[in-house]
C-alpha cells in the first residue's frame, strides 16, 4: 500500500470515529428520550406550559411555568411552576438530588411543601431509574425566562387567572357533622 492510501484509510476511520456517539451519548439521549415520554405521560405539560388552559400551549414556552393557578378553598392559589433550567425563573439551580425530590416526595430545596394539586404521591411509585431520566429530560429543556406569580395565602388576592376547585355541597353537608 501506498501512504496515500494508508493516510486515506486512517482519515476515514478517524472521520467515522468522530461521527459515532460514544455510548455514554446515546445512553445519555435514551434516558433524555424516556424522561420526555414519562413527562408526557404524566400530563405535566397541563399545568406547567403556559396557555394550556386556554386551549392554546406556547410549546416554545413548554413547561415554562402556567399564568392560571388553582385556587384551593383555605390554602390558597398556586400556579404550575417553571420546570425549565432557567436559573433564576426556573429549576436551574436545583441538583439531580433537589429536583428528584420534589417529584417524588413533594418537598422543594427550601423545605416548601408542593401544593396539594401535584401529584406527588403517585409519582412516589416511579423507580430511581424514571425519576433520573424525568430529571434528566427537564434539565436538557431550553431555559425559559417567565416567572409564575404566586403563591399566594387564602386571604392574598392573586394577580392572574384562577380556577377554583369547589366540593360539591353535598360534600360540604357531609363534613358538617351530626346535626
């Protein structure tokens, strides 16, 4: 052979070497891939990307936080955060640690409980490996720089859209006790 030849050969196996992801890549792009399915799953778009509630999600937003809070009668109205990395209006100075947490036991980094309206409880049940890659998926999110108003105490006036969760009054006549 020619060094021509062999020069030719070693640039074409260094070329499809470079062309190749290396494992940790594509492990790393599975775990980003069934984090983006078990977040659409799960329904977080719903609450955490604004304009759901109307009918109209600015996907370019997506799950950068929600402009309607839910209102629950003596706690207060709460608003689906911004689960993007954005650092100061989103989760972008939470740890792996710190964000896993939240989900899955309704405590954020501060000591906050999650609203009620989070379904945490359910997402207790995920395994350590579903908890990484929904961790891992919101943490390779674009940052969206949109922070949610709120929360807001029951006797705070919130400053956005509200949807009031209301017990039906059979509900309320059954927690009124003996009569």
């Amino acid at each position: 052979m020619t060094n021509t030849v062999l020069r030719l050969a070693f640039m074409t196996i260094a070329a499809a070497t470079l062309l190749v992801p290396s494992s940790g890549a594509v492990a790393q792009n599975t775990q980003i891939q069934r984090g983006k399915y078990l977040v659409g799953l799960a329904g977080c778009n719903d609450c955490h990307t604004p304009g759901y509630f109307f009918g109209k999600p600015d996907m370019a937003r997506f799950l950068g936080g929600s402009e309607v809070g839910f209102e629950i009668p003596g706690l207060g109205v709460f608003h689906g955060p911004n689960l993007t990395p954005h650092p100061e209006a989103g989760i972008g100075k939470w740890s792996t640690k710190e964000i896993a947490t939240a989900i899955t036991t309704g405590r954020r980094p501060d000591g906050r409980v999650l609203a009620p309206i989070m379904p945490w409880h359910a997402f207790a049940n995920l395994t350590d490996q579903d908890v990484h890659a929904i961790v891992a998926f919101l943490k390779s999110l674009p940052p969206v720089d949109n922070k949610v108003p709120g929360p807001f105490g029951p006797n705070e006036q919130p400053t956005s859209f509200v949807m009031k969760i209301v017990p039906p009054s059979a509900a309320i006549k059954a927690d009124a006790g003996p009569k």
